[in-house]
C-alpha cells in the first residue's frame, strides 16, 4: 500500500490550500499532475484527496463507484442550491429519483424536442443584426432557458422561472464556489455584500419556482414534459412528491440545463471567432448536408464533424470542472487508501488537459475525435459527463440541443472578436468563458451538394 503523497504548495495556515485554490484553483489542480494519481490538500481544516489520473478516476467513478457517494465540498455547496434533487442526491435516493427523471431524457423523447428546440433558436437570435456587438454568454444563457421552458418545464410558469434562473444563475454560481472552497458555513452566514446577494437571488428563484409547482397542482393534468412527469410521482407504489422534493427537481433541471448548455454554446461561439480554419470546415459540413434547408433530428448523424468540435469544447472547457465524492469505506485506489469519510476531488479540466493523453492539450483539434485517432486513454480521461450510474443522463438532450443551436445559428451569422487574444476561463461553480463581445455577421449557406 503506498502512501499518498501531500503537497505543502501554497497551503496557508488555517485555510490550507482554499486561498490557492481561490486565486488559481484551473492552475493549481494543473499543477499536481506531477505528484502522483492521488494527492493530499487541506481546504479549511479538512484533508481532501484528489484523484490525478485517469486510471484513479475510473476507479472512483466506475469500476468501485459503490464504494463512494456524492459529497464533499462540491456536493455540499450545490445542494445548498438544489437541494437533494437527481444531481446532488446519495446513492441511496438515486435509485429512487433516476427512474422518475430518465424516460424524459430517452432518445425518443428527444428526437420530439428537436422542432421546438430549433424554433427557439429561431426566436432568440430574431432580434439580431449585422453589426450589432453580442453579449454570447448572455444571450446563450437566454436561448438554454427558453428551451428547457419550452421542453421539460413548459407550463406558462416555467418560461418566468427559467428566465429568472438564467438571470439569478451567475450570481448563484459565484456564491456556490465560495462555498465550496470555503467549506465554514458561518463565514456565508455573515451578512457581507456578496452573500446578501446571494441570498437575494436564491429567494427569487425559489419564489418563481413556487409559482410553476403551483401552477401544476392546480391544471392537475398531463403537460407531456418532464416536471409533469415528477409530479405524477411513482405508479408502482402510488407515492407522490411533495412540494420540497418537486422544487429540488425543477431547481435540478434549470441548473443544469441551462448553465451547461448556455456554457458550451459560448465557448463554442468564442472559439470559432478565433479559430477560422475550423469554422470554415463546420460551414462546408452544414451547407452540404443542409444547404438553406432547416436542419432536424435526422441530421444530426450526418454532422459528424459538429459533433467532435463540440466534443473538443467540452474537453478543453467542462462546465462541470471539478467533481467530488466522499468515501462510504476505507478504499484502495490505484494502491493509496483513501479512509472511510474522506473527501475525494476529480478535475476533468486537469484530467482532459494531461498532454501524455493529448497532444498539444491547449489547441482546439476536433480530429482528436476521429474513430481512427481515438485512444482508450482518451475515452477514459474524458469526463466531462460524468462517468458510471452518475454519469449525466441529459446527455443526449444537451448535445441534441447544442448541434441544433449551432447547425441553425452558424448557417446564418458569423461571429467575429472585438478584440483579439484568448478568452480567459473563469472557474465558477461550473466553468464560463470571461465575458468578451462578439460582433454579429450575416453569412448566406451554399446549396447542398447534391
């Protein structure tokens, strides 16, 4: 049994290594790639480990995922958010919850989400105009509410609180990463600026969120969509949800299917402004499947090279930049023992950016993706799903979602910089690209081959 290795760079007294983290936490976590699969911090008096390899990861996450439940200090700062919805709930209630939630996300289910998906699309980006400067984060933040509202929340209702999440939401996330590198509830209980903000924000979301459950519980009928779907609870053995357990769920859907979203249609965005080799390929893809014809479910397969650009994004920029579990057991991962109770870290940032797994790791290559290329260590290392029964079941929806917002946008607007360099990624409680406007171009697609 080997002894895990504990890195003393830039722990402080009293925080340990929270004040390093909070500074650079994307560099830090880069950092201790070098010290070994697992690694010892300290954040605020308690010893947390982090897993800094792939093989570590999977072990974790997959083949002795029984061993380790969702907690530590990511889990703890989101459910103070979303409460113990499908995301941030144990083991135990996700044999419960995942069931509920799953038949929304079935790849049939999906396939009837795709016409009103890119018919918002249509709606959010009709406003725009040749030179007009874009706030892109902003307005991806718009499109991903209006289309979870339109999906799985859709009572009239759930429009205002999908609004008021994507509006609340970047607030929220900067709160919940100061809880999460500062894991001392006493300190986000004193009333500073910035957790009166906080709390403001969190009560208007509760309050719109409110108003959909309500809404619900009196129509008393089948919308079709997901939180419908909640509601009518378990048939098997008659149990409804109530309120508390309904709102955690909702809460559950809006964070994840905006933020994420919103995030990777942002970078995506940014990127291809700086990156016009490869927007002229994702033109000559779309224009010969396409030409001026809207693009539908049944597209989708014959985009392939949308596909792994977007796969590329979410390599080098996971929204979900650093997961956390805590151990049930003492378990022995890649010959450490980790001890039952301790708090265990996983950056698929850090862990997606290993140049031993990917070459030149900063540079956006879409043909890392080509079946011919891909390597088992880079299936492994790519998390930015999750991985085993807690791997993200809106995957589909979010990658269905995404190529429909990007075929159907970038078919009729070219997105330039103003101003040139790279975008900085700001590492909230889930990873953003820094705010930096793009200007708006029109851009007319060429006949589809025939």
């Amino acid at each position: 049994m080997q002894q895990v290795v504990r890195t003393f760079q830039g722990e402080l007294p009293l925080i340990g290594h929270a004040g390093r983290l909070a500074v650079d936490p994307l560099g830090f976590l880069e950092q201790q790639r070098a010290s070994g699969s697992v690694v010892a911090l300290r954040l605020m008096g308690r010893e947390c480990f982090l897993i800094n390899s792939a093989e570590a990861a999977t072990q974790v996450l997959v083949s002795q995922q029984d061993r380790f439940d969702k907690g530590g200090p990511f889990m703890e700062a989101a459910r103070q958010l979303v409460g113990n919805g499908v995301i941030t709930c144990s083991a135990e209630d996700h044999r419960v919850q995942r069931p509920v939630m799953r038949p929304a996300f079935h790849r049939s289910r999906v396939a009837g989400y795709t016409e009103v998906m890119r018919e918002c699309v249509l709606e959010a980006t009709a406003s725009w105009q040749p030179g007009h400067v874009l706030d892109i984060g902003a307005a991806m933040y718009r499109l991903a509410a209006l289309v979870v509202a339109r999906t799985l929340v859709s009572a009239p209702a759930g429009r205002q609180a999908a609004e008021v999440m994507a509006d609340a939401l970047p607030e929220l996330l900067r709160g919940l990463l100061r809880r999460m590198l500062i894991p001392a509830a006493w300190v986000h209980r004193v009333p500073t600026p910035a957790n009166r903000r906080f709390d403001g924000a969190r009560a208007r979301l509760d309050a719109a969120i409110g108003e959909v459950i309500a809404q619900y519980r009196q129509q008393g009928q089948d919308a079709q969509d997901l939180l419908s779907q909640i509601m009518a609870g378990d048939e098997d053995s008659g149990r409804r949800p109530d309120d508390a357990e309904v709102r955690d769920q909702v809460m559950s859907v809006l964070a994840a299917g905006v933020e994420t979203s919103a995030s990777l249609l942002a970078w995506t965005f940014q990127l291809l402004a700086r990156h016009p080799r490869v927007q002229n390929r994702l033109w000559e893809e779309a224009d010969g499947v396409l030409g001026e014809r809207p693009v539908t479910f049944d597209d989708l397969p014959s985009l392939p090279f949308t596909k792994r650009l977007l796969t590329e994004v979410l390599r080098l920029y996971p929204p979900t930049w650093l997961l956390s579990r805590i151990a049930v057991e003492d378990t022995e991962i890649c010959g450490h023992l980790l001890p039952k109770g301790a708090d265990v870290l996983i950056s698929p940032y850090a862990l997606q950016r290993n140049a031993d797994v990917f070459p030149d790791p900063g540079r956006l290559d879409p043909d890392r993706w080509l079946p011919e290329r891909l390597t088992p260590a880079q299936r492994q290392s790519f998390l930015a799903f999750g991985a085993g029964r807690r791997r993200c079941m809106g995957e589909f929806y979010g990658m269905t979602e995404t190529t429909l917002a990007l075929a159907t946008i970038t078919r009729t607007w070219h997105l330039h910089p103003t101003r040139p360099g790279p975008v900085r990624p700001v590492p909230r409680f889930l990873l953003v690209p820094a705010e930096q406007p793009l200007t708006l171009h029109r851009r007319t697609p060429r006949r589809a081959q025939r």
